[in-house]
C-alpha cells in the first residue's frame, strides 16, 4: 500500500518570516511590558512620600533623650516650619511619631535654647564654612554606590544637615529614588548635563530640584543624555586643549 508524506515547511521563528520581523516583534512585545510596569510602578498621579519616625528615633537624630524630648513637647510651644504648633501624631497606644519637618523644628527649638552653636544644629553657618563632599564611586557595576550613597543622604538630612545629592550616573538610579521618572520627566533637559556640556552650560542653581519628598535633601537628577558628556569630553580635548573632565567636575 502506496502511503502519502506530507511534509509542511514552517519557519522557525513562528508566525514571522524572517528573523529580522522576529526580533521587531519580541522588541515591541518588550517594549510594551516595560510600559506596562512603568505605569504600574510610577503612576502618573503618584508622590512618594516619608514615613513617621518613633520619639526614639526622633530623639536620636536630635541629639537628645526620649524623656527630655517628650518633656519639651509637653511644655513648650513649638511652631513649625509653616507657623502653626507642632502637632505630634499619638497612635492608639498613645505612641508619638514624627515627621521628619517636625523632628527639625523640635531641633530648632532645642537649638535656640542651647549655649553651644552647634550643639543641636550641625552644618555650615556662612558660605566660608567648610563644605563637605562625599564621592561614591566605583568602576565596578553593581557594586552598591546608589544605595550607599542615597542611604547617606537620608542619613544626613534626617540628623539636620542640608544635603544636595548630585547623581553622575546616566543609569540615573539615585534619581529615581526621588519618585520621577527621568526619560520621561526630564526628557527635555533639567539634569546633571546641562550644567556640565560645553556649548552654553547653564549654572548648576538651575538643575537643582528643591520640591522633593525628604526634608533638607534636595538633588541634581542625571539622565540618559549624561551618556553624550563622555564622547563630547573626548573631542574637545583633542580638538580645543579644553579643561578635561575631571577638572569640569571638580569646579
């Protein structure tokens, strides 16, 4: 008995033809579920926000005792930032907590009614007063500088220090943490770069955002265009003898 075999040719990138019109489709596949998670992850109406902080920690970051803390509290009167009493969240067990505005205004009165200049209160006082940076950097990816860096930041602002956190990552991961998406909020300019390019800089003063979640921390946002700085630093040493890079930076 004669038998038929039917043989079928298909390609093997499925319903494509090509492996060109194979690699289109899984990158708009991709393209689509990155959005998805964007959406999902930074919501268009969406502000970060800080978390309340215990009377210890409070106290802590101070630079005094839960007792004498809750002390002051119960007999000054202590105004906040905006003019009006500082009015301390008690849960239901009748626990204090704090913002983090509130744990500097109580660190503003504690100042105020301090011998030492710079008992409670620490940082700069003019403009001739040292001024203290810190540098986390590593070739190595992954190695932990964003985190180290915006654990510092926080760490420092939450103990009375004004902050200003420059991120000089393209990656833009430490702006992130800010809650803003940077290819999206900073797509038309605003960041790190701007202050940095050779034709028409702008003064830092201008990239600097002040309006963020975390009392005293403000920061310089990077972006995806921090990438252009590296190539455009190569050409103008070559081709003008320009200050190099590392010279920019440190100015």
């Amino acid at each position: 008995m004669n038998q038929t075999t039917k043989v079928v040719s298909e390609s093997p990138w499925g319903k494509h033809e090509t492996f060109h019109e194979y690699i289109v489709a899984r990158g708009d596949e991709l393209s689509q579920s990155l959005a998805m998670l964007m959406t999902e992850s930074f919501r268009p109406d969406a502000a970060k926000s800080l978390r309340l902080y215990s009377a210890s920690e409070a106290a802590d970051f101070i630079g005094t005792s839960v007792p004498n803390l809750r002390k002051v509290l119960s007999e000054a009167e202590i105004k906040g930032f905006d003019g009006q009493p500082v009015d301390v969240f008690q849960d239901a067990r009748g626990h204090r907590w704090y913002t983090a505005e509130q744990i500097d205004a109580v660190r503003m009165y504690f100042q105020a009614e301090a011998r030492s200049p710079d008992k409670f209160l620490p940082g700069r006082r003019t403009r001739d007063d040292h001024l203290q940076v810190l540098t986390f950097m590593n070739f190595k990816g992954g190695s932990g500088k964003t985190t180290s860096a915006i654990h510092a930041a926080q760490g420092f602002a939450l103990r009375g220090y004004r902050v200003l956190a420059i991120d000089l990552d393209p990656q833009a991961t430490l702006t992130m943490h800010f809650g803003v998406r940077p290819e999206i909020d900073y797509a038309q300019g605003g960041t790190i770069y701007d202050a940095l390019r050779y034709e028409k800089p702008v003064p830092i003063s201008q990239v600097i955002k002040t309006e963020t979640y975390f009392h005293n921390l403000d920061y310089v946002p990077s972006g995806i265009m921090l990438t252009e700085y590296e190539t455009e630093s190569a050409l103008y040493l070559r081709e003008t003898g320009y200050m190099p890079f590392y010279m920019r930076m440190g100015n």
